[in-house]
C-alpha cells in the first residue's frame, strides 16, 4: 500500500486564536495527513500554541516567525521551507478595527490594509509560482462576512476584507488553470483576542475630529449592539477551525464557505435585492430605528441556541 505523503500548510497568525486552532487541529489529525508551518511575528507569544500542540510539537507541528507585513520576514520563512513547498497556505493573520472614519488618519488606514489586504497578497506572492510549477495547491484566506457586507463604523476593516475577496476572485478563475485552489473563509463573529483587541483600542480613543452625535452613536448605540452580537451569535475558534479543516481537505474546496449559519440570512439580504437598499435600510433600522426589535432577535436567538433548549427537542 502506498504511504501517504503528508500535505505541508503554511498558516499565518498563529499566536492566538482562530490560526492557533486551525493550526492544532490539522496537526492532530489522527492520520497525520498534514505538516504545519505555524508562523507568528513574534516568538515570544509560543507559549500558548506549544502548549496545545501538545506531542504534536515537533512532529506534525513546527513554528516560525513571519511578519505578513515585511517582505524579508516572509522570503525568510519561505527558505526555512525544504524546496520551498507548500501545499496548503492559511492566510489567517488580521487586524480589526472599528470607530467613526472622521477619527481614522489614513495613515491608520493604510495600517490596517498593510495587514488585511498586502499581507495576504504578499504570502500569494509567496508560494503561487511554486503552487503553479507543480499544477496542485490550495491558497485558504480567512476573511469575514465584512468582506461580503460592509457594517456601519467597520468602514476601514471591511473595506480591507472587500478589497483580499476581489483580489482572491479575481485569481481564482486564472488559477484552475493550473489546478490550484482558491478559498475565502468568512467568519460572522468569533469569540477570540479580536473583540479585546478592539475594544482596549476604542476605550483608548478621544475620536479627534468627530461630531458629538456620531461619537453618540457609536458609543451608546453601536458599542452595546456589536458587544449584543459578539455574545449571542459569536462561534468558537475550535468551530471555525472545523470548518476551515474541512475546506482544506475537500477534494473540489468551494470558494466561499461562510461559517456561521445564524448570521448568513443577513448577507442574503444583500442578493436579494441588488439596488442595495434592503440590506442598507434592513441594518439602518434595525440599529437606530428598532432597537427594541434588534434585542428581542438577539434574546430569542440566545433561547434558540442555548444547550438546554437543544436538548428539550432533540429526540431521544
Ligand atoms: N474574531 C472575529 O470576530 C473574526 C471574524 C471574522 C474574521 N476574522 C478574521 O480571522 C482572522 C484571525 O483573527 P482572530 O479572530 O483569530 O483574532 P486574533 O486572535 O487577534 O488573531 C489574529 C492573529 O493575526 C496576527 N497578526 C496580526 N498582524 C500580523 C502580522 N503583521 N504578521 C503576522 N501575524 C499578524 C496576530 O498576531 P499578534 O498576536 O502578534 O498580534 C494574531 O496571531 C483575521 O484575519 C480576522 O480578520 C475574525
């Protein structure tokens, strides 16, 4: 019987959260059918990820540095790699960011694109000649539902996320040319460092430039909504990283795969109707006009989903 050649994954990010656990995930896989790279800028984060790895460490899972934002850090990295091959590339590493867009220098802006957007295309970059010399490979990019729906005071987030999503289309009809696979990951809300991050970043800010009303907004009714949301409909790394290891082993991987069916009907609203106006005004209201209605959703989705409601109706 012939053996299996383990497939190498290449995933970026990997001090924390959903690249951790994608990481763990495919480096425990009982057939050992994957040797991850587990890259992070910075080193001393290991810790954690040494940790869940666990005996894999070593064996299936291996880490090194990379900086998704510097062009030596990545060509350094990819020597690290024998033959410089990768099978599987997980483009995970993010950065998020929300506020009014007067209180956002471009500056900032262009930060967070630096991350979002060129750090994922400088990977591509990266490992796409050698994915088109061999005719096989499989370029994985976690993106968001705000790469498909833009929401409100996520202006420059998801404008980083819209711009990866037409880049990965637009790549993936050349690249089926030469049997390489694109696939965008979109994640609704995940319970990870993320949500943190962000809010450690806003308590920070005075919001210089911004209208009194829109600092309003944002605060008292914004705030209070995304934290609603985080907490009612937010997944698990660990279910996000199931889904990805099923994108990854999928023999033709579609190219979209959103993770959270709780949150998609609100992207649907965006085909439904291609003038724009139903998902503008859907979100509009139910954000300023019907804050009563947006609780309530959120109560009866908290009820729906809770453990002890799935159990009173699933059948013995
Ligand atoms: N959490 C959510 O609600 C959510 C929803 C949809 C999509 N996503 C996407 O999922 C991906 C992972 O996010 P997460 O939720 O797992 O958040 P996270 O725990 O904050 O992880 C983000 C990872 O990206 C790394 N990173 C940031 N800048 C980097 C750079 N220049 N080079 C290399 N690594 C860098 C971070 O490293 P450091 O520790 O060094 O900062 C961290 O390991 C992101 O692309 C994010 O946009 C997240």
């Amino acid at each position: 019987m012939a053996t299996l050649v383990p497939r190498t994954v290449l995933i970026t990010g990997c001090s924390s959260g959903i690249g951790l656990a994608v990481a763990v995930r495919l480096a425990q896989d009982p057939q050992q059918r994957f040797q991850v790279i587990a890259t992070m800028r910075d080193l001393r984060k290991k810790e954690k990820l040494e940790e869940a790895a666990g005996p894999a460490l070593g064996k299936t899972l291996s880490i090194q540095r990379l900086d998704v934002c510097s062009d030596s850090s990545v060509a350094e990295c990819m020597e690290s790699i024998p033959g410089g091959r990768v099978d599987v590339l997980v483009n995970n590493a993010g950065v998020g960011h929300v506020g009014p867009v007067e209180s956002i220098s471009v500056e900032e802006m262009k930060r967070i694109f630096e991350t979002n957007f060129f750090g994922a295309v400088r990977m591509i970059k990266a490992v796409l000649p050698d994915m088109k010399r061999r005719q096989s490979g499989h370029i994985v990019v976690i993106s968001s539902v705000m790469g498909l729906q833009g929401i409100v005071f996520n202006d420059v987030y998801a404008a980083s996320k819209f711009a990866v999503e037409g880049f990965c289309e637009s790549l993936a009809v050349q690249l089926l040319q030469f049997n390489v696979f694109v696939s965008m990951v979109e994640p609704g809300p995940v319970n990870t460092d993320f949500e943190l991050k962000l809010m450690e970043e806003v308590s920070r800010s005075e919001f210089p430039g911004t209208d009194p009303a829109t600092v309003r907004y944002f605060k008292d009714v914004y705030l209070p909504a995304s934290h609603e949301i985080f907490a009612t409909l937010g997944q698990s790394p660990a279910a996000v990283a199931e889904a990805i290891v099923n994108v990854i082993r999928a023999r033709r991987p579609a190219f979209r795969t959103q993770t959270n069916s709780l949150y998609t009907p609100l992207v649907a609203l965006k085909y439904a109707d291609p003038s724009g106006d139903l998902s503008v005004r859907t979100y509009y209201r139910l954000l300023f006009n019907y804050g009563t209605l947006f609780h309530l959703s959120m109560a009866a989705l908290r009820c729906l989903t809770c453990g002890c409601f799935r159990r009173r109706v699933t059948p013995l």
